[in-house]
C-alpha cells in the first residue's frame, strides 16, 4: 500500500537507507515486524535521525540532547584552541562566537525538544556548557561561580533561551497556519509563556513564489 502511494505521488525511497521506528513505550518489541518493502527488508531501530532531530522510540530526547551537548562542547573547544593567556581572539569576539555561532546551532529544533529542559540534571549540564563558555571569554579562575559569570556578562540561563527560542518559533509556526494546535507534548509552549504581544494580531505573511511573467523583454 505504501508503495503504490510512492508511486501516486511519484516519490521514491531506497529500501537499504530506511528505517523503521516503532514510538512506543512498550519494553517488549517482539511480534513487531518484519517489515518489507518491496522485496526488501526495512531494519527495525530504536532512534532515527530526521532533518537533524533524533527521534528514539519514546520521544524523551535523551539520545538528541547528548550530542546536543557533545555538539556544544566540541564547537567551544574549537574556540580554546585559539586562544591563551596573553594571545588569541579578544574577549568580544568570543562573545559574539557563543552568542551567534555556538548557541543558535545548540538551539536547532527546540521546538519539539524544548521539554527535556525542565530536567534538573539537563539544566545542570546545559549550564555547564554555558560557564565552558564564559570562562573563555573572561579568562576567569575555573573556581568561579557560573551565575556569576553569566551576570557579568548578561547571558540568560541557556535551558531559559532554548525555551524562549521554542516559543519563538511556536508563534511563527502559529502566524504561517502549521501549528497544530495540540495541548499536550512540546506543544505546550504555547501555554506555558503567556504574554499580550503573543497575541496580537500579526502583519506577517507567508512567502509565495510566482513564476510566470506577464510582460516580454
């Protein structure tokens, strides 16, 4: 059935790149497959990685989350190498390398991940992430206290920005018509950050292409 609608639709799959992920919190998988397309076997897997989002088979994040954070680690690491104690990039470049390069590629589809950010052990170690950073860009002793650190250098808490990046991009899905609307899940941003601006109307409009031209040259 699926690949005659591969077929309607003129869309083709390669049977050896695809997956099959059961969501489901069921620990038994048995009586589960096998599954073929085609004549040809589709493996069974606990997590996918879709569009750069990877989605295990009980949609809890962990497994996106920690190479989130390896992610985030390496890119500052990156940013060590070139510098030192009395040498390398000055204090605003490496603000404006956090805050422009390293933290937006940490926040890449939080809108459906944004809940495993109420996590106490994930803002731990997303705060971790953040004083990597900011003792890069103070040079201050490894003693000192992340908070503070953030304070001196007006960064909000980053599982705070990811949330607020979350609701950001919840308004514009809700402004464009491709918000489902659904009260459960990630979709709850919507009613946790409640302000009036959210709801007023909008001037937005969604991008449409046209290729025909009504005039000759």
């Amino acid at each position: 059935m699926v690949g005659n609608w591969f077929d309607e639709v003129g869309f083709t799959v390669n049977p050896t790149k695809a997956v099959v992920v059961a969501f489901t919190r069921r620990r038994q998988m048995e009586g589960i497959g096998p599954f073929l397309f085609r004549d040809s076997s589709i493996e069974l897997k606990s997590e996918v990685k879709y569009l750069g989002v990877i989605l295990d088979r009980v949609l809890n994040w962990g497994p996106h989350l920690e190479r989130v954070i390896a992610r985030g680690k390496w890119s500052l690491m990156q940013c060590r190498r070139v510098i030192g104690g009395p040498w390398g990039l000055k204090p605003r470049l490496l603000y404006w390398l956090y805050v422009s390069v390293v933290r937006p590629a940490l926040m890449y589809g939080a809108v459906v991940w944004w809940p495993k950010t109420e996590a106490k052990t994930v803002v731990a170690r997303l705060a971790g992430i953040q004083r990597m950073a900011c003792l890069a860009i103070t040079g201050a002793f490894p003693s000192a206290p992340g908070a503070a650190l953030d304070c001196c250098l007006n960064l909000a808490p980053l599982d705070i920005v990811i949330r607020a990046m979350a609701r950001k991009s919840a308004y514009c899905l809700q402004q464009t018509g491709f918000w489902s609307g659904c009260s459960g899940g990630h979709c709850r941003i919507g009613t946790l950050i409640q302000e009036d601006v959210l709801h007023m109307i909008s001037d937005q409009m969604p991008q449409k292409f046209s290729f025909v031209k009504p005039f000759r040259i």
